[in-house]
C-alpha cells in the first residue's frame, strides 16, 4: 500500500498568520489532487497538480508539486477564520477514472 | 450548479440489519464511486462502477456490500447485515470521462451510519 502522510496532523494557528502543510509519499504520483472537508460534508476539490514543479494558486492558497512529483505542499497566506477545515491530499494511479487513494489529512483551525 | 445528492443524511440501525444508502449523482457523469470515513480516519476508497458493473472494489467490500444503478439517477450502497464497524460517514461520488492521467470525482454531502 502506497501512503501518503501528511503533515502536521493538527494546526492552529491566529488570522492573520500564514502557514504551510505538507503531502508526502515514497513513489512517484502522476497527478496530486488537493481536497478541503469541512464537518458533516464531503470533500471539495481544491486543486489538481500533475507536472513536476508545478504551481498553482488559488486566491491566497498555493500549491506546489515537487519536482520529483512525490510531494506536494499547500501554503495559505493571511489565513482567515473561513480557512478552517480538514485538507487532504489525494492520488490516482494513472488511468482514466481510478480510486482515490487519500492522506492522512491536516485539521486547520484559525483563530479569529 | 450540478450536485452529488445522498439520502438519508443519517442512519441508524440495529446490527444485523440491512441499510441502503442513497445517491443521485451528477447527471451527465458516467463513473460513481463510493467511499467511507471512520470517525477520526481518512477517508477510504470501497467500490467503483460504470457501465453497470464494478470497475474494482476494496478489501472493505465484502460479500455484505453490494451496488446497483436501479434507474436513470439513482445508484446505492446496500449493506445486508450491518456490523458495529459498519458505523462511518459514506460518501458517494461521481465523474465525467476526465483526462488520461485524472479525473475529478465530486462528492456529494454523505450519510452518517450509526449501527447500535
């Protein structure tokens, strides 16, 4: 089985901060998908990235693939209370239409 | 904008009962997936269907679980004789064709099993 850890498993932090979390796994993804779950509802996609080194920014939220497409980060600038949630990372193998394989998840609060 | 629907939004039963769980996924997608997430665990893949059959199930998807498209939009997750370690979120999610590398699943609200 092929994890993908994340971390910090928590966080809490104050408006206003920035922070950073993480999505790592041994083997190579072809593509990363990033997910934001908030309590009582299923996961939102967020972002997809698929080449290696890529960037993708999403208002204050920016993704970043590793190079070696084994990891991958999300930073939130300016975090605001409405940021608060549970983020996971997800892989697919690379065929149309497979599973997703979901990390272990950072639980986010900001504290207004 | 188009949406996974599930019904009920929480379910409680007997153990040994049998539950169904309800989706309609988004009309035009052609891939429905459910999955699971034990409080405090991430979330789990359990089965994949198109074409009116299992594309792959997991090792959860025993002999007690079961899958069906009955019409048009609907498509369920029956569980004949529910176990105490049956009690999760279940979330149903669907796709379009996508690309060859991914494809985007959008998940629709879930339904909350409790098994007592």
């Amino acid at each position: 089985t092929q994890l993908l850890e994340q971390s910090p498993q928590f966080l809490s932090i104050q408006e206003g901060e920035n922070l950073t979390v993480y999505c790592n796994s041994s083997s190579v993804f072809s593509s990363l998908q990033w997910y934001r779950q908030e309590p009582g509802e299923g996961p939102v996609l967020l972002v997809t990235v698929v080449t290696g080194g890529e960037v993708k920014k999403l208002k204050r939220l920016t993704f970043q693939f590793g190079d070696a497409r084994k990891d991958s980060s999300l930073h939130i600038t300016a975090a605001q209370p409405g940021d608060t949630g549970l983020y996971l990372c997800a892989r697919q193998r690379p065929y149309p239409n497979e599973k997703l394989t979901f990390g272990t998840g950072t639980r986010l609060t900001i504290i207004p | 904008e188009p949406e996974v629907t599930q019904t009920p939004s929480h379910q409680v039963t007997q153990m040994g009962q049998e539950v169904i769980l309800r989706c309609v996924p988004i009309s035009n997608h052609l891939y429905f997936y459910w999955y699971r997430q034990i409080l405090g665990q991430k979330v789990e893949f359990l089965v994949s269907f198109y074409n009116n059959e299992i594309s792959e199930k997991s090792e959860i998807f025993d002999d007690q679980f079961s899958v069906e498209r009955p019409d048009g939009s609907n498509f369920t997750l029956k569980i004949r004789s529910t176990k105490l370690e049956d009690s999760a979120m279940y979330f149903c999610a669907s796709s379009d064709s996508g690309t060859l590398l991914y494809n985007e699943q959008f998940f629709g609200p879930g339904t909350r099993l409790t098994v007592l």
